[in-house]
C-alpha cells in the first residue's frame, strides 16, 4: 500500500468526508461547510439537504422554493422532507402561494415524507399529485383512527411503491379477539395490493392472534418489520379464565417448515394465544429475527411452559441483536437457569457474565398458580419476576440456588422493602446485603433499590470480587460504608443515592446516581451530588479526612470558576478572591477525576 500524505483537509476523501458530516448535527455548521472549498461543497451539499425539516410555510417553505428554483440540482439531492407545520383544516389556507406543489416538481427523488400534526390536507395533496412524487415510498402514519379512511385512500395511490404501512383496526368489525374470515379475507386481500411493503404496523383492540399473524406474513413475503401493537387489553374475568386453555391445535393450521426468512423485527401481542406454540412458532418460524419484542399475555397467566421449551427458546433469543421478552410462566426456575448458563450455547454466544434481574409485578396477580415468571432484556440479562409481596421465600431460595453463578445481580425495590429471610433468621432491610453476599461469591454488580439503609453489621468478614455496589435509596447512615468499606476491598464504584437529573460537563444525566468514596476502596472516578443538608454530609467528610489525612477539598464554587490546579490540596484558579474551602471524604491517590455537583453549583476536578 502506498503512502498518502494529508497536505491540507481540502485532500479528504470525499467518502470519508461525507460519513464526518453525517455526524454534525448542526445544519448551520454542515451549511458553513459547503463555503470552505471546492471539494467539500457537494458531500456537505448532499448531507445538508439529504433531510429537510419545514416548520413554517413563511417564510421557511417560500425560501427553501426560492433556493430550489434557482439552484435546480440541490431539489435532487433532498431524499426526506418533516412536516412540521400545523396544517389548518381549510384547504385554500394551507398551501394558498402553491409552494408545496411546485416543491414537488423541484424535488423528484423524495422517498419520505412525515408530519408530527395534523396530515388530513396533506394527505390529499400527496393523492393528488401522486404522479408528481414517483419514488415516494413512505407518507405520513395516522395518528388516530378517525384519519383512516384519508390515509388509505393515499396509500392506494402509491400501492405501487409504497415500503411503510401503518393501520389502526379500531371499527366495530374488528373489536373482537378474533377476526371473522371475512373481515381477514380482505385484511389479506388489501395487504397484498402493497407489492413493495416492508414495513407494516397494526394497531387492533385487543391484538392479533398468531394464526392471523402468520397469514399475514404469507400474504407480505418481503416484510422486513412487522408490528402489533394492542391500543386497550380486553379484561376477562374469571369466570371466562377457566375456559382459556392452551390451544394444543394451532400447530397444525400452521406451516412450520415454511419460514419467513426476511423478517428482521418482529413486535408481537397475545391475544388468546400462548405457551408452546407461540414459543415454537417463533423458533421454527422465524430464524432471521434480529429484534424481538414479545409482549405479555395479562389474561392468560395459567399456562405454564416446560423447562425443555423455555431453554430452547432462551438458546434461540441469545443469538437475538436486541430481545425483550417478559413473563413467560417457568415450571422450574431453580433448575432450568443454571443449566441454561452451563450450556454450549451461551458460552459460544461469548457470554462470560451470568446476569439475573429480580423484579415484582402486581399486573398479574390474579393468576391461579404460585410459579415465578421468566424473561430476558435487552442485554441478554434473564429476569425473574415475582407476582405476590409475600413470597419472599421464594426469593431467598432463588438466590441460594443459583447464586454461585451470578457476575451481576438487580433487585427490585419490592423485594427489598418486604425482605424476609425466613421465620428463624434476621428480617431487615440490611440482611439481604449479607444473604446475597453469602451466596454469591462471584458477583461483580449488585444493584438495589429500597429507602433506607440505617444500620449493618456483616456476619462475613470481605467481599474480594464485588467491584460495583449500587444502593438507590435516601439515607445511608455513616457506619453502613464504614463497615461496607471494610468488607468489600476491591469496590471500584460506590452509588447510594438516586437522582433525577444531574449534570455532568455541562450536559444532563438521567438517574445518575450519587456516588462516595470510602476509606479502603480505590475509585477510578466519583461523582458527588447533595439531597440532604450541609451539615449531614461534611461531618462524614470531616470525619473521614481527618482520620485518613487526606488534603483534599471542594470548594463553595462562584460562577466565574475556571479550573482546579493539580496539587496535594486542590486548588482553583478563577478571577475572584472569595471562596469557601470544606474537607470532603476523598482518599484520592488513584483519583482520575471528580464530579461535585452542590445545587446548581457543579465543578469538575481533575487529580
């Protein structure tokens, strides 16, 4: 390969100046871009007017048809146009200069055009002059049903290359759970006239059932994504539960050796469907899946799937880009988890941590069984959830079970405000730390959420493998990170209290936590937001200093802070005099960096 010297970044590549620029959000820089010189004027063209957004008719649609008219070849770059304008329900109001129909003679290569508002009128414009956009492959979706009628009409118009389809099934014919043969008849009848769809969204009362899923596939062979949503669950009460059993027939009116092997994103809601053959279906039907999205079944909670199929299908959701399957009722837990992480398949999907999520739900608290549900998030982390507050034993057992496999433990905050081991052990909040620590000695993460943490007294001595301990709770009392301090000398990161906004650089952190030192651990960063009073925090700051002798402090910080100097005691430079200095618990020695955040006063240190 020959040497290529960059003289100046007028050399750039044009691919690869193209791909920064996709980057830059910012329209006006990208528009700067196109003046800086000749090589860098078409790539910044084209991802300049690739997406145009038009949030006004005057005078933003007037220019952009003004700029257009005169400079023909940038109206063939522009691929999207977002309508963000509120378009009035008076068509002579709307488009009354004729902008929009002569942005369509400007810009031939439109393949998407979307509206945030109101698209009634937009809609009739675009089936009016659908032999004016003849790429258009995408119009804007419905937002609510009573638009349905407009919206179909339109898609009819570009049946012919239209990729994009969304319907709202919400009329009397299809409130039922299960559609009649004639009204699916022309449900498939309408959906095959789309030759082009590959991207279908359904949005019904109650969902689809699988049968009708898969005929709907049959009927869309190049459907890429496939969605249903369910807008309202149909409530059915008790005694018509009994009379939903598993539907041991379905598959046999399904072709499991006909696969749909172009589905790439498959978002699914039960109806009356459920267990195995929903399960099966998906694992034979849809090999392609990179996206699942697998919806609970509130109402049809009493089947329980066998330990053999649920190990299939958490085998096959391993190899799943992004996964999100909750509630799946687990005969056995206990023995099925640790099996499944032993298994070839997990280690070949390189999975070198155990995770496990433990959570409660009271969404479905009326089913007739005792059993715990099963799912995986999208990280590939198995949840277990648990229905009734009072099964705490069942917890603890879990844990005591398959403990020795977990790298990484979340606990739900139910759980931990109704912890009880058992009748002849500890009940506190502060036990479960000890149990879990006990029985998992590989845990690398463990994560809790519950309200308060006063006291704690370890029955085991350390903790060597715990590198992450986050505590979302409101008060953590001084002797708990004392005692914790001691037991857990390998603790890189500390977090004990939940935040709802934070910044950091200048821009907000969602649910950043509060995160403090301790005097035996070491931090690679630390983070310190105050809840609570002035006083509460620096007298365990000053207690810590003062018996470690660290000559760290933070400072009560003026708007006009520029920096802190790197010395044994850190300093700041800024324009003012005035300052108020505290010592802060911070044993520092392999500190990289330090966040504190007082109020709306927030400095970064750098050690």
């Amino acid at each position: 390969m020959s040497n290529y010297s960059l003289r100046s970044w007028s050399e750039l590549p044009a691919e690869l100046l193209q791909y920064i620029l996709q980057e830059v959000y910012d329209k006006k820089t990208i528009f700067q871009c196109q003046l800086v010189c000749k090589s860098w004027k078409k790539p910044a063209e084209r991802v300049a007017y690739h997406t145009i957004t038009i949030s006004s008719y005057n005078p933003q649609l007037k220019k952009l048809v003004s700029t257009l008219q005169s400079l023909e070849h940038l109206g063939e770059r522009v691929n999207k146009i977002n309508f963000n304008i509120v378009i009035r329900n008076s068509q002579k109001y709307w488009d009354r200069l004729g902008y929009f129909e002569k942005l369509s003679g400007y810009c031939p290569n439109v393949k998407v055009i979307t509206s945030k508002n109101s698209c009634y009128w937009l809609w009739t414009r675009l089936l009016m002059q659908q032999h004016r956009w003849k790429n258009l492959q995408e119009i804007p979706r419905p937002i609510y049903s009573d638009n349905m009628g407009v919206y179909i009409k339109t898609a009819y118009g570009f049946y012919d290359r239209l990729t994009n389809l969304t319907l709202i099934l919400n009329s009397l014919e299809y409130v039922t759970v299960s559609l009649s043969r004639t009204v699916l008849t022309k449900l498939l009848s309408d959906l095959s006239t789309f030759k082009c769809l590959k991207h279908l969204e359904i949005e019904k009362l109650n969902g689809l059932r699988l049968e009708e899923v898969d005929e709907i596939l049959d009927s869309c062979p190049k459907l890429i994504s496939f969605s249903v949503h369910r807008r309202h669950a149909l409530i059915i009460n008790n005694r018509h539960r009994s009379n939903i059993t598993e539907n041991t027939s379905l598959l046999n009116k399904i072709d499991l050796f006909k696969p749909k092997i172009n589905l790439k994103k498959f978002s699914f809601c039960f109806t009356t469907d459920g267990g195995k053959a929903t399960l099966n279906y998906i694992m034979h039907v849809l090999p392609s899946l990179e996206t699942l999205h697998f919806n609970p079944n509130f109402y049809k909670t009493d089947l329980v799937c066998s330990n053999a199929v649920i190990m299939s299908f958490l085998q096959y959701s391993l190899s799943r880009t992004t996964i999100d399957v909750k509630y799946l009722a687990c005969d056995d837990i206990t023995s099925l988890l640790p099996v499944f992480w032993q298994s070839e398949a997990y280690r070949a999907a390189n999975k070198t941590e155990v995770s496990l999520a433990i959570e409660e739900t009271n969404l479905l608290n009326t089913r007739p069984h005792h059993k715990p549900y099963i799912g995986m998030t999208r990280r590939h982390e198995v949840t277990v959830t648990f229905v009734k507050f009072d099964e705490a034993c069942s917890r603890v057992e879990l844990i005591e079970n398959i403990g020795s496999f977990l790298t990484n433990l979340k606990i739900g905050s139910a759980w931990l405000g109704l912890y009880s081991l058992t009748a002849t052990r500890a009940t506190s909040r502060e036990a479960f730390l000890d149990h879990i620590f006990e029985y998992c000695p590989l845990l690398k993460r463990l994560e809790g959420s519950f309200h308060t943490l006063q006291f704690y007294k370890p029955k085991i001595s350390i903790h060597t493998s715990l590198e992450e301990l986050v505590l979302i709770s409101t008060v953590v009392h001084p002797t708990v990170l004392e005692q914790l301090s001691i037991q857990l000398p390998n603790l890189k990161r500390m977090s004990f209290l939940k935040k709802t906004f934070t910044k950091y650089d200048g821009k907000n952190i969602h649910r950043k936590n509060l995160e403090i030192n301790m005097p035996n651990t070491r931090f690679d960063k630390l983070y310190v937001v105050r809840e609570f009073s002035n006083q509460y925090y620096s007298n365990l700051f000053l207690k810590h200093s003062s018996e470690n002798g660290d000559q760290y402090f933070y400072v009560d910080l003026k708007s006009d802070i520029t920096r802190f100097s790197e010395s044994s005691h850190l300093d700041y430079s800024n324009n003012s005099t005035s300052k108020t200095t505290h010592f802060l618990n911070l044993r520092c020695h392999t500190f990289r960096e330090l966040v504190v955040e007082f109020d709306k006063k927030k400095v970064r240190l750098l050690a």
